[in-house]
C-alpha cells in the first residue's frame, strides 16, 4: 500500500507551468493557421512592389502634392526612397490596422471564442500568459513591417538598380548603407505598431468584441491625426503616439543622418507600450472567463 502511494503521481497545483518557448510556439501556431493573418500579411507585402510598378508608369510632375505625394515623387527611380514611402504612408492606417487586428484576437477574440477561459485556469500566470499575447502581436507586427521593408527594396533595385540609392539632399549612398538607413526605419516603424499593440491588448483586455478593439484602435488613430493638426491644442501634439509618423522616417533620406524625430518617436512608443500592457495586466488578473 504504502508502495503504491509513493509510485502514484503527484498532483497537479496552481505553481506549475508551461514553458515560455512552448506557449510561444503554440501561439504562433494559433496566428498564422488563421486566413485573415496571412491575407493581411501578403497584401501588404504587394503594397511595395504595387507603388514600385505604378511610379514607373507615371511622370513625377504627375502626383499629387502634400508630403505623401511629394515623397512619392522622390520615389521615381529612387531604390532608396520607395520602401521608406511605402513604410511611412501605410503606418498612416493599414500598419496600425494590422496590429489592432493582432491584439483584438489575441484576447477578445479568445473570449469569444471560449478559448481564453481555458487558459485563464491552466496552470499559466496572468503576466506569463500576457507576454505569449504580447510577443504573438510583437511578432504579427514585426513580420508586417519586415515583408513591406524587403519587398519594397527588392522591387527598388529592380527597377532602378543599384546605382538609384540617392537622398533628399543629392548624395549617393551604397546599396549597404542605404539597406541600413532602411532597417533603422524599420525598426522604428515596429516600434510604434507594438505601441498600437499595446494599446489594442489593453482594450482586448475588456472586451469579448475583436472588432470593438479594431474600431476603437482605428477611432483613435483617426482622432490623433484630426488633434495634430490643431493649433489650439498644440500643448497635446507630444503625447500624441502618431506625432511625427510622416515625418520621422523621411529624415533618414537627408545627409546627414538626424535621428532627433527617431529618437523622439521612439520614447513615445515606449511609453505607451508600459502604459498598454499595465492597463492589460491590470485587467488580466482580475478576469475569471
């Protein structure tokens, strides 16, 4: 008898885990067996090569005027600016959109799904399981921007080939140096889409509503734009998350590099992820189902 109790397995209590990896993996696993993941991805891969395509087809004197039309008109026959164009005038709403979509499922989706109560009673911490969310959308994010980045600089040296890497200010770069200007972009540009991702998991956090989260994301990034372009309550224009967006990535096209915009842009984003995934993490442990 007493042999048979000291064989029998031990009991499963709240202090177990699962690994970080595993959960990760599963997550991902999750994300991308869904259609609409990979549909958003591979449209805005082609975003690149489509911009790329058209601006051949077209005189420069032909766009329209405004920052995008006149960064546009810079991307003619410049491998160099076209990928920093896509960049820039996606991040104004198809960017942010896929990162909202990513968040939204990540947590309200599971609630509506009745999956998330599942792992809201596994043996898996409340800020273990907000870091599998977090990285799931990091990662949604982060491949976005990478497709969009790759692909427009594949279609630049195409089509203008590798002597076509000029900046703003008529100097010639090396396709190494401006691929490097390019990732730095890049990187600043997930970082503002984990900042929407944040935020997205921190409204998901209330929710059983995915496309609530999408609309509120939306709403919002919609009504900071509108804020930024009023004089009257400039005060605010600093705290707004998209300040700068079109303006920030453009100044890695000038020689010299001024990174000041970047670096400006990129504490903002800082600051919203702590503050989305507190909110997030407040929430979460809390939640029952």
């Amino acid at each position: 008898m007493t042999h048979a109790l000291a064989a029998a397995p031990a009991a499963r209590t709240g202090q177990d885990s699962v690994g970080l990896l595993r959960l990760y993996r599963a997550e991902l696993r999750w994300i991308f067996r869904r259609p609409r993941t990979l549909a958003v991805l591979g449209l805005l891969a082609l975003i690149p090569v489509i911009i790329g395509v058209a601006l051949t087809l077209v005189d420069a004197s032909e766009t329209r005027g405004g920052e995008d039309g006149a960064l546009l008109a810079s991307a003619v026959n410049n491998g160099f600016v076209l990928p920093v164009a896509a960049l820039t005038m996606t991040l104004a709403l198809l960017l942010p959109l896929a990162s909202a979509m990513a968040g939204a499922d990540a947590i309200a989706g599971e609630a509506a799904h009745g999956t998330l109560r599942g792992w809201l009673i596994a043996p898996v911490g409340r800020g273990r399981l907000l870091a599998i969310k977090a990285f799931g959308v990091a990662t949604v994010s982060a491949i976005a921007v990478l497709a969009m980045t790759f692909t427009g600089f594949a279609t630049g040296l195409i089509i203008s080939g590798t002597d076509s890497m000029f900046t703003l200010t008529g100097s010639t770069l090396s396709v190494w140096d401006a691929l490097g200007r390019i990732l730095l972009v890049a990187a600043w540009v997930i970082l503002q889409l984990w900042a929407v991702g944040a935020v997205a998991l921190a409204i998901s956090a209330f929710t059983e509503h995915p496309m609530l989260v999408v609309a509120s994301v939306l709403a919002g990034t919609i009504v900071f734009t509108i804020l930024g372009v009023l004089d009257a309550v400039s005060w605010l224009h600093p705290f707004l998350l998209n300040e700068n967006w079109s303006q920030a990535p453009a100044s890695v096209l000038m020689d010299p590099l001024d990174t000041t915009l970047l670096g400006e842009g990129a504490l903002r984003a800082a600051c919203y992820i702590a503050i989305g995934l507190s909110i997030a993490y407040a929430r979460l442990t809390t939640r029952d189902g």
